[in-house]
C-alpha cells in the first residue's frame, strides 16, 4: 500500500512535466532526448500528454519450445491515465493493450518499436493505433508512446515448475504521449 501512496505522489509530483494538452496552454513536448526507436514519425502531432500510475501482473509460465524452463511473461496492464493537475483523464488495460478515455473513446494498438528504459524500468515504447471505438478524445490517434518509465519490470522471485501459473503484480509509472496526424 505504501509503495502504491508513493507511486500516486510521485506521479502527482511529476506531473508537472506532463502537460494535459487538454485546453490548457502547455509547453510543447519534444521528442529530442528520446531514442529514434521509439520516436513517432514526422506528419503526427501531439494530442493530448499523460501519466500512467499502476500495475502490471507477470505470470510465471513454462518458456515456449524450451522444456523445463519457466520465465516471468506479460499478463496485462492496469493503470489510470492522468492529466498535468493529477486528474484522471482515462485508463489503460489489458489484454489487449486498450486506452480508453473518460469519454469512452478507446483504441488497441500494435507495438511498433521498443528502447531501454533504464535499470529496473519497462522499456520504452511506440504503438501505432488502431481506429478508435467510440467518439471522443480517442478518435484519431494515430500513434501512443511510452516515456519516462519508472518500474513495472519482471518480479525477481523465482519461476519455476513449482510456482508455474502464479501471478504477481509490480507496481510502474510512465508517460504516455497521444499524437493525432498533423
């Protein structure tokens, strides 16, 4: 519960960074100090800045074409999109990878790119959007990318036979940039 307080203060702390985009007049973002990986390509701008704070669950599974050997795999999201004031501006979950506004808008995406994020934390990343569902602050993004993460790696405990199927849940922060074609 601690760890969640301090996720949710330091979001609220770095939000500071993260301009909403939603009305209010904001510094632009800029893509310069991120890897080309994971950089959107020119034609797209940015529509709306986000940070993601909450949890993403690892379940421990047999490793495919590999007998006897267990690993850590994705299970799925579950976090709250906040804008620049710490208010929640929408959600993302999974499987599949879905962003949803408030509004109801959403789209799934399909990973294009990813690129280190650091010791400890998931890696950055590039989607292309799918056609959103709904109407609403979704519809046309054309591309979501992740940034400034901090945690959400793999549990350090063991996976193994023994514990094949176990669930845990780490805790993660990270930016999530919406571009719309320019």
């Amino acid at each position: 519960m601690l760890l969640k307080s301090t996720l949710a203060a330091t979001a609220a702390l770095s939000l500071t960074a993260c301009a909403a985009n939603m009305g209010a007049p904001a510094m632009a973002f800029s893509q310069a100090g991120l890897p080309d990986a994971v950089k959107v390509p020119a034609g797209h701008q940015v529509a709306m800045e986000t940070v993601g704070v909450g949890q993403i669950t690892y379940e421990c599974r047999a490793k495919k074409d590999m007998a006897g050997q267990f690993e850590w795999v994705f299970a799925g999201p579950d976090a709250r999109l906040l804008d620049r004031s710490g208010k929640q501006v929408g959600k993302y979950y999974g499987p599949p990878a879905t962003w949803e506004a408030m509004d109801g808008s959403k789209f799934t995406g399909t990973q294009l790119a990813v690129a280190p994020g650091g010791t400890g934390n998931i890696p950055f990343q590039l989607v292309k959007s799918n056609p959103a569902m709904g109407s609403g602050a979704m519809t046309g993004v054309t591309y979501v990318q992740r940034s400034a993460t901090k945690g959400g790696v793999a549990p350090a405990l063991p996976c193994a036979a023994g514990n094949q199927g176990a669930r845990e849940i780490v805790q993660y922060q990270a930016d999530y940039v919406f571009y719309k074609a320019s």
